[in-house]
C-alpha cells in the first residue's frame, strides 16, 4: 500500500515539512495562512450568527443594554462599537445559552464546504 503524498502548498504538506524539522516552503506557508485565516474567519461566522440568535431571544434586555452603552459613549466612538460591547454582555450574562449556539453555529460551518465564489 502506498502514501499518496499531498504537493507543497497544502496543509498536510506542511505539517510534514515541520514533522521533517524543515522550514516550510513559501507555497506550504501560503498555504498554512491561508487555512489560518478561513479558520478564523468561520469561527467570526459562527461567532456572530450565535450573538445575533442571543440577542434575538433577549431583545429587551439587549435594548437595555444598548441604551446604557449609549449613556457612556465617550466622543467619537463608533456605534457599532457600542452594539459590539452590549453583544459581548449579553453573551456574559448567557454563558450556557451562548456556549450552546456558538457550538451548533461552529457544527454548520464545520459542515459547510469553504464558499465558493459561484453565485449569479
Ligand atoms: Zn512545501
């Protein structure tokens, strides 16, 4: 049975540069980023699709929260800012809640293959 070696500029690739104790070459460390930064950005996502079904579900409460941000808002900044913080709240006030739509959010974006730029 045979290997089947994935080329350089992949991520298995990679690993097994660093596996070899090599440097990775330019390709792989591209390759590498770019994996890094897909991963990041699915899980902002995820992230934000949670805080917005948390919010839904404590609209009051958000409200409340917003209008106090808006209370303290120091000149100049931004209003997304402020809703930024009254989200960061609310998902400290709902952990539980927050860590269960987080993990159903990041489960579908698992399950949904990298977005291809197709649609007409
Ligand atoms: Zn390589």
């Amino acid at each position: 049975m045979t290997v089947e070696l994935k080329p350089c500029g992949t991520r298995s690739a990679n690993v097994r540069h660093l596996r070899h104790d090599e440097k990775p070459c330019e390709a792989c460390r591209q390759a590498n980023l770019a994996n890094f930064a897909e991963a990041r950005s699915a899980y902002s996502r995820a992230r934000s699709r949670a805080r917005q079904t948390l919010r839904d579900e404590h609209r009051p409460e958000f409200d409340e929260l917003i209008e106090a941000e808006y209370r303290r808002r120091k000149p100049g900044e931004k209003s997304n800012i402020l809703h930024q913080r009254a989200m960061e709240i609310l998902s400290k006030r709902h952990p539980d809640r927050f860590a269960v739509l987080l993990a159903a959010e990041r489960a579908r974006e698992a399950a949904t293959p990298t977005p291809t730029p197709k649609e007409s």
